[in-house]
C-alpha cells in the first residue's frame, strides 16, 4: 500500500496494540485497535486481514463508521454473511471489495479479455491447481475450524476466483477430499458442471506442493498460465489456429489492487468491475456447495441446504 502513489498507511488496528505497533513503526503509521482504525477521520478505507471468521463483523462495523472497506480473501465464511456485507455496503452508499488481487493482475486481465474476443473460440473448460507442503498442525489458522481452516477456503478460493469469469455459476459442484481429525479439509478438488457440458477441475491441497498452473481451453485453442497462476504471474502462452504466442505483463504484486481501489473511490463507484460483490458471493457459495458435499462445517455455520 504503502509503494502505491498516493496511498499512505495511516494507522494498523490488531487485538493486541503491541503487534500492530511493530508494523505501525516500519511504514510510519500510527498504532491501535480495531475500533481505532475505522474512527480514525484519517482513515477513507479499511482493509481487513483477519482471519476469515471475523470478517463480516469488521466488515459490517467499518461501513456503520462510513468507511470504504475492503476485505481479504474469501469475503466471509458462508454466502448468508457474503451477502450481509454487500447489502450493507450497499445501503450505506460506501465501496466495498473482496482482496481477491490475482484478479487485479494485469496479465490475469488480459488472458480475460482475450478469451472474451473469441481468440480461442468459446470457453469449454477451465483447470487450475493450488497445493503447499504444510506440517499438520490443529492449532494452526490453517486448520482450525473456529479460524475457518481449510484448504478450500485458504488456497482453492484463488482458483474459484480464476474460473469464474470464464465460466460464471456452475449447475453442479462436486467435491472429493481429505480431512483433518478435527474435521477441516486437507485435500479438496473440486469439478463444476454446467448444462451445457462446459466444466472445470479446481484443486487445493495443504498436503503437497503443486505447480499452480491455469488452462483455459476454448473451442479453437487453449491459454495457459505460468506457475504460479495466483502470486503474480507474468507470462501466459496462447495455442490458436496452429501457432503459439507468448503474452507477457509485469506484476506489481498488490500494487495494482490497491490503486484499483483509489480509482474506484475517485469515480464514485461502490464496486470494482474487476471484482464484483456478485463474483464473490458467487464463488463463496460454490465453495459452501463444495463443502456440503465433503462435510467440513464451521461452528455457528447455517446447516447446509
């Protein structure tokens, strides 16, 4: 935030002051709570980084307070909550947007917009993966699930987001996988199914490293994206009518999201077009439909319909 022109971070809110203090004092912010940082008047806009079970509480008291909020991956734990933040946003007339920065990558944007123009002829499928080696432990954030543990939430949500703006809402989701003593998910690979035999194989694992490759096919060629598809990736090859090219844009890393959000804010637009709120109540529902279908329920969670 803090290399993005015109951002400045002006003060870093954590339950315990101390900690925030120890980030405060490497970018020249003030330290504080969480309620001190969206009633803070300098403040325009709140990003929340807590673990996901928090966010729609946070979310929801930074829009009372006025503030565009913007919310790490995945926006809430269930598409109840999801919707709750967007309605509430939306109400309050104040910009609210899911940190979902692989879909602010300028690469990521054009091998969009090149499968929109009809380039590879019409998307038929989509294919990524998203695997780390991970020592096991339950009471790590990853695993635990009254911090909303698991590898779906955690790593398959990046390439849910991927699909998504190639395929939109699958008609069927099914789900195989691994899960934790406690009952989160290890493993968890995922196939959308859509009527029209349109499908996309999406898999995460906390289990193995994987290569965090992407392929979108179309009826006349395929693109695929290189490794890694969600941390900044840089090059993407294009297969159509015999030939191949090489499609390269530079990654800034989160630079481009957050000046995305200034641009946003200074339009007077409440969403981003390149992450909408439908987007990621969409990809949080199919995540929740994913999850019935492996059994991983979070405390307090609305019973699976």
């Amino acid at each position: 935030m803090a290399e993005a022109d015109g951002h400045d971070v002006v003060r870093i809110g954590a339950r315990d002051v101390d900690r925030a203090r120890a980030i405060a004092d490497d970018v020249g912010a003030a330290a504080g709570t969480y309620e001190d940082v969206w009633s803070d008047d300098r403040v325009d806009v709140v990003h929340i980084t807590t673990t996901h079970p928090f966010h729609e509480e946070q979310a929801l008291a930074t829009i009372a307070a006025g503030k565009a909020v913007v919310v790490e991956k995945p926006l809430a734990l269930h598409p109840a909550s999801a919707e709750r933040i967007a309605d509430a946003a939306r109400d309050a007339g104040v910009f609210a947007m899911e940190a979902m920065w692989l879909r602010h990558q300028p690469l990521i944007r054009e091998v969009m917009d090149l499968a929109r123009s009809g380039e590879i002829g019409e998307v038929v499928s989509v294919q990524a993966d998203f695997g780390v080696s991970t020592s096991y432990d339950p009471n790590d954030r990853l695993f635990d699930l009254d911090n909303g543990g698991g590898a779906l939430m955690d790593l398959g949500v990046y390439a849910a987001a991927f699909a998504w703006p190639f395929l939109g809402a699958p008609d069927v989701v099914q789900a195989t996988g691994r899960l934790t003593p406690e009952g989160s998910d290890l493993t968890a690979a995922m196939q959308w199914g859509y009527a029209d035999g349109r499908f996309a194989q999406l898999t995460s694992t906390f289990t193995s490293p994987s290569p965090g490759r992407a392929l979108v096919t179309g009826t006349r060629g395929w693109i695929d994206v290189d490794p890694h598809f969600a941390k900044g990736p840089t090059l993407a090859r294009v297969h159509s009518g015999g030939t191949t090219r090489e499609l390269r844009a530079p990654s800034r890393r989160y630079v481009d999201q957050v000046e995305e959000v200034g641009r946003c804010l200074e339009a007077g637009l409440l969403e981003s077009p390149h992450v909408p709120l439908a987007d990621s109540i969409g990809v949080i529902d199919v995540l929740a439909r994913a999850r019935a279908e492996l059994g991983v329920r979070y405390p307090g969670e609305p019973a699976f319909t």
